[in-house]
C-alpha cells in the first residue's frame, strides 16, 4: 500500500508545472535549513561545559567537574597520577604548561581556559611533572535533557579523539598523530544535535593520548552552545513541516539524482536508549587469514575483534595466496567465529601487467557472482585488493541496503597512474576514477592511513567530515624483539658476524629499491655488510637479476615469512630500510615502520622529505634512524656505515614510547568501535525505496555527502 501510494504521488509531482517543482524544491530546501534549527533551546546548555562554573571560582585550586568522570580503558603503564578514581579534575589556570601565554611557540600550547569552559585532566594535581602514560582516555558525561531542540558541540583534545554520542561514532578531532599541536589550540568543526526533552544522553570523548620522553600531559575541553540558526517564530517552523510532503516530492524532483547531496544538511539524531545490537559484517579484500600480505592480516585481525564481540562477520575473499597463487586455500573455513567464503580466480601471476589483470578481473567476477546470493548485511567493509574493489562494495549497498565502509589501504587510480601502470586521462584511467569517486561519494564512513592520504581524498570532492584517519597498527602479539629468534635466523641464512641491512615486506615500483641496490653494489667490497631483501612483489625478482647481473654476493633474496617467523625474521636485522617513492605520499602507506619502531631497532628511510615517515622521524633520535634521497647513493653507503660503527643497539626492553600510539592495542579498539558505529547509525525500519528522503534527513554526521 505505501509503495501505491508513493507511486501515486511521485506522478502527481511529475505532472505539476516547471516552476512550481522550482519553487517546491527551493522550498524544500528552506525546510531543511529550518528544520535544523532550534524549536526550544534545552535548558542551561552552558552547564555541560567542561570546566563550567568553576574557571572563575577556581583561583588556583583544582577542583572536580561535577558533570565529567574519566576513566583509563587502554594505557602501556600507570599513568603518574594514579588510575582515574572517576572525577574528571579541571586545569586550573593559565599560568603555567601547558596553559602559559606568551611563549615562544605558543601555537603548540593548549588554548587557554576561558569562563566559557576549560580544560580537564584524569587527575588532581594535573599531572604536569612527569610523563603522562600513553593510552586511552574516556572522558564521560550524562544528561538528560529538559527542553527539546538543537545544541551544537565543539572539542579540544591532547592528542587525538574520537567522540561518540549514545554509543554512536559523531566525529574525530586531529587524525594525524604525528602533527599534533591542531587540536591543543583550534577547535573542530561543529556538530549539531537534536535533542528530546525527558531522554538521556551520554556523550564519550575517547581521547588517545601519545606518550613522550619529557612531561606530557593528557586532557579534553568541550563546549556545547546554540546552533547558529534559529526560526523567528514556531509558526513559521509549523508550515514547513505541513507542507514537507510536497517538498519532499519538490526536493526529489529539484535535486534529481544528487539527492543523496541532501546529507550535507542533516543533524545527527542520536538512539534514545544507548542500546547495542550484534551487527552483521561483510569484509571484501583478496587477502585473508592465513594470507601473509599486510591487509590480509590487519583485516584479519579486525575481523577477530569484531567476532569476539559478538557480531556476525563473514569474508569474501581470493582462494589463492596473494605471492604464491600455486597455494590454495580452503573454500569455506570457520576461524575464531569469522566465516570465510574464498572464491576462485586465475593465477597467471605478476610477470607481465596482462596477467596481473587477469587476476584482479577474475577475482572480481567471482566476487561479484557470489554477492549476487549472498544476503545482506548491516555494514559492508572494503580494501583496496584489488583496486577498486570498493566499487563492489558500494554497488552492493546500493542495490541490497546496508551501510558501506571504505578502508583506503590504497589510492587508485591514482597510484596506478603514478607509477605509470595507466596514462592520464587515457579512457581507463577515467573510468576507474569515476569508479573510486563513486565508491568515496556511497561510503559512510572513510578510513585513511596517514594525513597525506586524507588530503588527497578530500581533493576529490569528498567532505572531510566523513574521513579519519587511523594508521595499520603494529602486530603486537606477532612482533617483538626476538634475541633467540635473531640468532637462529641468522644462522640459517649464513648472517652470523655480519652488519645485516634488510629491506622487508613489498617490492613495488611504489618503493623503488634502485638507489639501494647501487648502495649494496657501492659496498660490495665489505664483506662485514649483507644486505637481506625480504618478501614479495612484482619487483622481487629484480632484485635477484641485480645482484646475478653485477655478481654480487652480498645480497640476498627470501620470500614473506610466516607470521609466526615474523619477529624472527626483523629481528635479524642491524639496519631496517624504509622506502617511498616521490610520487607515491598519500596514496600508499608504509605500514612496516610500525613494526620497525615497535622492535625499537634503528631505520633508514629513502624517499621525498615530506611524509609521513618524516613526521615520525621528527620524534626519534636521530642515532637510529637516518633519511636520503631516491639518487643519492653516497648518502645511503654513509648512513649505513654510520649505523655499522654505532654501538650494536637492541632495544627490546627499552621500545621507544612513540610505537605505542602506532599499537594494535592503541588503533585496532578505535577502529572497531567506528565501525561498530556505522552499524548502529541508521534508524530501524527506514527503507531505501519507500524513505529516501527520510533516511538522508537522518543520516548521521559526519557521513554527509
């Protein structure tokens, strides 16, 4: 009956005049705006401040925050003030860090405290002496509110935070952990909510603090205010929702097939009740467990996390090794509550690009035939192999329901078209653009791997609101520093006694290796120096012709270790090499920098002066790690020589506190939860056929656009 009935009314609108479907859409439009707006401002909003009341009545003193309680869900250690007790305590003054005016540098100091709202901390004193331990800090605050209508949020953090309302994932504040001082002293975008008078609420600002060597504390400031548009009269307010079902038939015909752009004017409605529900996941990528490729296992490992929490998570994915499509898999598996469906695709391999499309074209068939019986889930999840299997991804949720996630491990074409594999602007090239920005435009939620990434995607259109950013975590229950471990290696591979430079995980034309084969080359007449080259790739077997070409003995070939050889295999290393080619900043990721930092061993990184690696660089002392050039081959034989005549340094008792925030205890939490989130957003009982307009006025910040 609903369908008839709609059907009925979108003839009746067809049939109306051009002008009066102008006038309806702009006044539906009108409506959008209004409706945001407050009816009735919920009482004493000012209240729920951080801080509020009591910056002025402070005078030094540290006191509790009756409305906030924080507590410690992660941590690498106890935290120098002690284990929150539960009383959020406010900074009390300006006088002093991280609250000091007038320094040198003040753009790096928190934005100081105002009547308006001030800053709270975990503990009382604030922890300001010593180093505030790395971890995950929930700062907490329930309400319920007096008044219905519309409040708007804003956020300070140190460092970067996630907020969350009833359970919900609404926004997150300085993504980039390497750069930062942006969330100490400018406030995030606002958020607006609408609120029902007699509900609670409860809102979570999860802040994830990043430890340092020197006094470094940890804090959250939050400000709630009146959104910025008001109706003059409730009147006005009135005729526009009696009239929304013609502007709801006017905004259709007005926006055409753009109407999903109406996103970009919704509020967030939050759950009346907070509750939780198992939701069920679809994760697509061509690497799965037991696959070795980075993305196998990090989605593996995220796939666990959320069967162990109870959802339903099934995978679809490639029956065939990703290196070695000789090894296949079983087709069906059940692993730790995962279902894993693996479907068939060719094998002709990497050594010519035509094959390398016949596998990812394959896959994709395969991929798409089984979708076509698969019944539909809460949230689809997509990676990026292969390229573009996000689009995949988008079309199902377009045709079936549900909500997509697009995990960027990737950005293509663009990578692709960087590393000339396509031509710019050539028919392919344009077409598989097309494909991403649809599957960038459909998607909810966006994960980015650093900044760079980020920046790159926003340049294509997308709203900012919409992307975070979270690094591939370090496999922390895989990799630590190995002494056994490095000395078995070692000597089934002939290393004992040698200076062990090693480059391990993927050989791409992304990580051009040339510079450090000529630096091997360049060395080749030390025979203290081996240089390991490690894993896989379409530019592996280069590296083997280089050293039979030029005669070398000091370089050595061994495909990806398993997972459980993995600490074995880094921890033989002296020197681990990190290598991004110029073109390639934001559009791939290198994730092995995670382990290297969490092995605490020294790096040496070949590529552009500006990345991401360059960000954590700027946290390291500078006797483990060194940078040059792609070209500069001198540079890279100095930085190795430099490396041989230091001190042999194992810091596995001593990891530098900077791998924690890179920690799968750290990210694959955060991670979950966002997810988690984009399961939870959409209203029950909301349909794509019969409540278009219905479900994009719901839709959820910051999945606008």
């Amino acid at each position: 009956m609903h369908n008839f009935v709609q059907a009925g009314y979108t003839n009746f609108v067809k049939k109306l005049p051009f002008g009066v479907k102008v006038i309806s859409g702009l006044a539906s439009l009108l409506a959008c705006f209004v409706a945001q707006a407050s009816i009735v401002n919920p009482a004493d909003i000012s209240s729920l401040n951080t801080g509020a009341g009591l910056y002025s009545q402070n005078n030094g003193a540290v006191l509790a925050d009756p409305n906030w309680t924080v507590s410690l869900l992660h941590s690498s250690g106890t935290p120098p003030g002690g284990i929150p007790t539960g009383a959020a305590y406010l900074v009390p003054n300006n006088l002093g860090w991280p609250l000091q005016a007038g320094l040198t540098l003040p753009s790096i100091w928190w934005l100081q405290n105002d009547p308006t709202s001030s800053w709270l901390t975990y503990a009382s004193p604030t922890p300001v002496g010593g180093d505030t331990t790395g971890g995950l800090y929930q700062y907490q605050m329930t309400f319920t509110a007096g008044k219905s209508g519309e409040i708007t949020v804003r956020w300070l953090s140190d460092n970067y935070s996630w907020l969350f309302l009833n359970g919900q994932f609404v926004g997150s504040k300085s993504e980039n952990a390497l750069a930062p001082y942006g969330p100490y002293n400018a406030w995030n975008s606002p958020i607006n909510f609408i609120l029902t008078a007699g509900t609670t609420y409860t809102f979570d600002l999860d802040v994830y603090n990043i430890q340092q060597s020197f006094f470094n504390p940890t804090g959250a400031r939050v400000e709630f205010t009146d959104p910025p548009l008001v109706p003059e009269t409730s009147t006005m307010l009135a005729a526009a929702l009696l009239l929304l079902p013609l502007m709801a038939g006017g905004m259709r015909v007005f926006l055409g097939d753009h109407g999903k752009d109406i996103g970009t004017f919704s509020t967030f409605k939050p759950p009346l009740d907070g509750s939780k529900r198992a939701i069920s996941f679809l994760l697509l990528n061509q690497t799965f467990y037991p696959d070795v490729v980075s993305s196998g296992q990090h989605l593996a490992e995220l796939a666990s996390s959320l069967a162990a929490r109870g959802h339903d998570v099934t995978v679809i994915t490639s029956c065939r090794a990703y290196d070695d499509p000789g090894k296949v898999f079983p087709r069906r598996e059940s692993w730790r509550g995962v279902q894993i469906h693996r479907v068939p695709s060719t094998h002709f391999g990497k050594g010519a690009k035509w094959r390398r499309i016949a596998d990812f074209a394959s896959f994709i068939v395969s991929c798409s035939l089984r979708l076509l019986v698969a019944p539909r889930h809460d949230v689809v999840i997509a990676l990026t192999s292969p390229p573009l299997i996000s689009f995949i991804g988008a079309c199902l949720t377009r045709i079936k329901g549900g909500r997509f996630c697009y995990w960027v491990m990737d950005f293509n074409p663009d990578e692709a078209i960087a590393a000339g594999w396509l031509k710019a602007g050539s028919l392919p090239a344009r077409v598989l653009d097309r494909m991403s920005q649809f599957s960038l435009r459909r998607a909810d939620s966006i994960i980015a791997l650093d900044r760079f990434m980020r920046d790159r995607i926003v340049a294509k259109g997308v709203i900012a609101d919409k992307i975070t950013v979270i690094p591939p975590w370090s496999h922390d229950t895989e990799v630590c520093f190995n002494l056994d471990g490095r000395a078995r290696f070692r000597e089934t591979h002939g290393l004992e006694g040698k200076f062990v430079v090693m480059y391990s995980g993927n050989h791409s034309p992304c990580h051009p290796l040339d510079t450090v084969l000529e630096a091997a080359r360049g060395l080749s007449g030390n025979s203290e120096i081996v240089f390991a080259f490690v894993g896989g790739g379409s530019q592996f077997p280069g590296v083997r012709q280089f050293a039979l070409d030029h005669g070398l003995t000091n370089i050595i070939s061994l495909p990806y270790q398993p997972l459980s050889q993995l600490s074995a295999s880094l921890s033989a290393a002296d020197l681990h090499l990190v290598v991004m080619g110029n073109p390639f900043v934001g559009l791939v990721h290198p994730c092995k920098i995670y382990n290297i930092l969490r092995l605490g061993l020294p790096f040496l990184y070949i590529g552009p002066s500006l990345s991401h690696i360059t960000e954590i660089m700027r946290d390291c002392d500078d006797l483990i790690c060194g940078q040059a050039a792609h070209g500069d081959v001198q540079g890279v034989i100095n930085n190795i020589l430099r490396a041989k005549e230091a001190a042999p340094r194992f810091l596995s008792e001593l990891a530098p506190a900077r791998a924690r925030r890179f920690s799968e205890e750290a990210l694959l939490p955060c991670f979950t939860r966002l997810v988690e989130s984009v399961g939870q957003a959409k209203p029950a009982g909301l349909t794509v056929e019969g409540l278009a307009l219905e479900e994009q006025m719901n839709r959820r910040l910051p999945a606008n656009g």
